[in-house]
C-alpha cells in the first residue's frame, strides 16, 4: 500500500512533562494526534484538581493553534478524598492515574498499599461515578516479573469492581494477557518499545541507556506476545506511546524513559506494513481506545502517510538540553505526508 489515511490518532499514555521540556516536546503530538492521555506525574504531581486544570490550560495555550485535545488525568496519592473525585468529575477529568509508591519516575506521592482499606472505598466511589483506573502496575520485586507479580492486584481490583474499567498502563510481560482474558474490566496500552524490542536492546551489546524504561524491556518471547495484540488491533487493546522526554544528560545519569514522539505514525505504519497488518492500524492507533475511553471529537483530524523514506532524527533540542529519538539515525518506510 503506497498510502493510508488514519482517522482521530490517539495516544492513550503520555508524558509531557512541564517547563522547557513541555514546550520543546508538544508539538510532536499536537500536530499529528486528536486527542492524547496526558500524564499526572510531573515533578509536583497533580493531586488535586486545580493543579490538572492548571497544567491543562498551559498545555491549551501552547497548542492553541492546533487541532488537538489534553485528555487529563489524576494523580492519586494518600490525600484523594470523595470531595476531590466530585470535583474532578465536575471539571471533566475521568482518568484517575494510580502509581505504586516508587515504582516510576515521580511516584513519590503514589500509593503504598493498593489494596488499603480507605483506597478500596475510594475507588468503589470511582466506579459509581464512571471513572476509570490506569494503573503502572509493578510490584518492588525483581524487574522482570514486577508487572507479573502485580497480577494478583489486578484480580482483586477487577473483581471487586466489576464496572470499573481498569487499564494496565505500557503492558510489557506476556503472562498479562491472560487478565485481558479473564476479566472483561481490564484493558491495555502498548508502547512501540514493548512491542519491537527487547532486553537485549537495552543490555545485550554495550549499554543503551536510551532504550532504558520502565517497565522494562523484558524477553522475545514477550516482545512477539505483545506485537500480535497490537497487529490484530485486539480489542481490548489501544495504543500508548509512554513517550517520556528526558534530557541526555539525565539517560546518562539513569533516567528511565523512551522518547518516542516524533516517530509514532511513521514507525506504526511501518511495522504494521512490514507485517501485512495495515487494515488494523486504524483500530489499533484509534477506534479501540474510542469505544474503551467512550471517546467524541468536535471536529475530526486525518493523518495520511505515504511510502517513503523517512530518516528518524537523532534529538531534538530544548533549553534545558538535546532529547534522543528513539531509534534516531534509521530509516522508516512511511513518512507523514499531510494533516488535515
């Protein structure tokens, strides 16, 4: 196929930090996605409604000239009350973003304990008022089974909520899929990280700071796992980046997060060519998360890419610092050839 037109991209887990970083990574998504889940955990977290609303009209004024609409989302922490989840009903917010305690970059304030009492009568209030739960859903344990340990959360969470629509944020261990399976409340965001690469990206040659996150890139087997949800635009599956910007210098001192931004539609495209999988990217990039997230647009956004070369940057530049792409410096198959 020379060309395709997908309908209302989104990106359903995304981080745009604030400041200078938020200024030099916007445009990214604003200009090819309708709609993008925005990210809770900046360096002072948005626990309280009035600090959504805030970062929410920052990002309006940025992208005012744009076609595109924050999907917002808050931060839980040990001060959620009902008051605040009415509040934050009133003003529109509808993802409530839960972070175990330490578990990711700016998790401080996240949840000690999942299943607390008080958290349980919270989120039963959550599930009578339609929001609904993303989660980064690791336990303390050895890396590569932290997201597989968490299952039994997710179980407890699934059955004692039955209408609380649960999502396991950038699902990266194939043992999750069977809680997809079982549980008709639990659904799923998948990177292009976890669903093209590998621990060995990270590890197996010299060390990859860059293709460093969390969770981390785990075996092939969960790599191929993953990619064939994505490729049949499972159903219970919708697509977010976790492009999470950092600064080089920050990769080099251990931070963890994939920058992946600037590449999505084109690297999409490609991989789901390469797979002769291309009738499903529209489901996959868009009409999943719609009917999950029960999603409208005022006005509809069309993306066409056509087959040609399209050189990844290596970085791009912000004030504070260059941002690696990743896969900077390969070539993809498609490039964005207009937005309307």
């Amino acid at each position: 196929m020379d060309s395709i037109t997908l309908k209302n991209p989104l990106d359903m887990h995304l981080h745009l930090r604030e400041g200078e970083l938020l200024k030099a990574v916007l445009p990214y998504t604003t200009k090819p996605f309708s709609l993008a889940l925005v990210m809770p955990n900046l360096k002072k977290p948005l626990i309280h409604t009035s600090l959504v609303e805030s970062y929410e009209k920052e990002i309006l004024s940025l992208s005012k000239e744009e076609n595109f609409t924050p999907l917002m989302s808050l931060y839980i922490s040990s001060e959620l009350s009902k008051e605040d989840l009415d509040s934050a009903q009133k003003k529109g917010i509808k993802i409530l973003k839960l972070y175990p305690k330490g578990a990711t970059t700016n998790s401080s304030l996240g949840v000690g304990d999942v299943l607390d009492s008080k958290l349980l009568e919270l989120l039963g209030y959550a599930e009578t008022k339609g929001f609904i739960l993303s989660i980064h859903g690791e336990s303390s344990g050895f890396s590569m089974d932290r997201e597989y340990e968490f299952a039994s959360v997710f179980k407890e969470l699934a059955k004692s909520f039955p209408n609380l629509k649960i999502i396991i944020e950038h699902m990266s261990d194939k043992r999750s899929i069977k809680l997809l399976e079982e549980y008709k409340n639990i659904y799923a965001t998948l990177t292009p990280h976890h669903i093209s690469m590998t621990l060995d990206d990270v590890i197996g040659g010299m060390l990859n700071p860059h293709h460093f996150c969390k969770p981390v890139l785990k075996t092939k087997a969960d790599k191929d796992a993953l990619l064939e949800l994505a490729l049949s635009a499972n159903a219970k599956v919708s697509f977010g980046s976790d492009s999470a910007p950092h600064t080089i210098e920050s990769k080099l001192k251990g931070a963890a997060g994939i920058f992946n931004a600037p590449i999505i539609l084109p690297f999409l495209t490609s991989l789901f060519a390469k797979h002769n999988k291309l009738e499903n990217l529209q489901s996959f990039i868009s009409d999943n998360a719609v009917r999950i997230y029960n999603l409208s647009f005022a006005k509809d956004k069309f993306v066409t890419l056509e087959k040609k070369d399209y050189q990844v940057p290596d970085f791009i530049t912000s004030s504070l610092g260059d941002i690696k792409v990743l896969f900077g410096g390969d070539t993809l198959e498609y490039r964005i050839k207009a937005i309307s």
